[in-house]
C-alpha cells in the first residue's frame, strides 16, 4: 500500500466513513423499504424496493453520524446489489461453536464480531467506553509440525502461531480472539478460540 493510499484510508476513518455488507432480511412493499442485516447483527433500511429480494448482498458506504459508539443512528450513504448470500461462505464459520463458547468463558456478556480486515486501530482504540467485546475473526492455515501458520492475509502481517491448537499441518483454521473490554490496547487479547475448517 503506498503513502496516498494510507492516508486516504486514515482520513475516511477519522470522518466516520466505512464499507458494510449485509443481507436482505425484509422487504416490505407497503413502506416501498428494504432492511438489509449484517453480520455483526445491525439492521438498517434503505428506501425503494423494487429489484430487491430476500437474501440478496448489499454492499453499502456509511456515516457513523458522528458516534462511533452507537450503530443506531448510523446513516447510508451509497448502497449496491451485491449478488445473493448463499453465493457466499459463513460469514464466521463456527460462529454457533463460539457463541456457545463465549456464554460459557463470558456469562451475561455480549460481543461484536469483525473481520481481521475490517477491524480497524480505531475501532481498538475505541472500545473502552463499550458495553460489549470486541472479537476479532481471522481465518489462515497451519505450516508445519511447529504450528507455524498463515493467516489469509498479505505479507509481512500474516503471521500466527497454532501451536496450542493441535492441528497438523495443512489444516484450516478460523480464529475468534477476544480483546479486552476494559482497555484501548490494540494487542491486549483476553481469550482466543481456535476451530478446525478442513
């Protein structure tokens, strides 16, 4: 990534702009509305229905409305047809296993699930006036013997160790890491879960 490019990203993030995907869950006809769900679990509706239908992928631009905090008064700024969502693979494999996990390890706490590209050092740096968890979700590949691994991502950042994990070499894997509520710490990681892909 050049300098220019860098820097582009980090204005539109300091103005609160930032890409979503979500999937059509309601189209209501009536009100000439469509709602379109993420995969973190916020709904938001766009006005004008026609050629939209069930399960469909929007790809949207947003405003965070000038509170990071709250996704509530979130505004869309573009939105696109994006093709249909049993196109796509789980959003977050084993998300039920990790749910399940996080109730046990984390009982009457909520979390919020990102995408290791989509977390962003402000989101990181952000979370310590939140009432949920931060979860971070990568997937990559277990190397060697060593448990050595790769993430799916571009060099020099993909980098992780499964060594705890157990999977020989091959395997691959999905990650949830869970960072620290009560911190700004863009490493500050309180708990991780690894499961098995293929």
């Amino acid at each position: 990534m050049n300098r220019f490019a860098a820097l582009l990203i980090a204005l539109i993030a300091s103005a609160g702009i930032y890409p979503v995907t979500g999937t059509v869950t309601e189209v209501d006809r009536n009100a000439d509305t469509v709602t379109f769900t993420t995969p973190n679990g916020h709904s938001f509706a766009l006005s004008g229905c026609e050629d939209w239908a069930s399960n469909d992928l929007v790809s949207a631009i947003m405003w965070n409305g000038g509170t990071p905090h709250d996704p509530t008064d979130d505004v869309i700024l573009s939105a696109r047809y994006s093709g249909i969502a049993e196109d796509l693979p789980e959003a977050f494999p084993h998300r039920r296993e990790f749910e399940r996990d996080f109730a046990r390890d984390f009982p009457g706490q909520s979390a919020e699930l990102y995408g290791i590209k989509e977390l962003s050092a402000h989101t990181l740096e952000s979370r310590i006036d939140w009432d949920w968890y931060v979860v971070e979700v990568s997937t990559g590949t277990v190397l060697d013997a060593e448990g050595n691994g790769r993430l799916d991502l571009d060099p020099p950042y993909n980098y992780i160790s499964y060594r705890r994990t157990g999977f020989e070499p091959g395997t691959r894997v999905v990650t949830y890491c869970v960072y620290e509520r009560f911190s700004d710490g863009v490493d500050d990681i309180i708990a991780r879960y690894d499961y098995r892909l293929h």
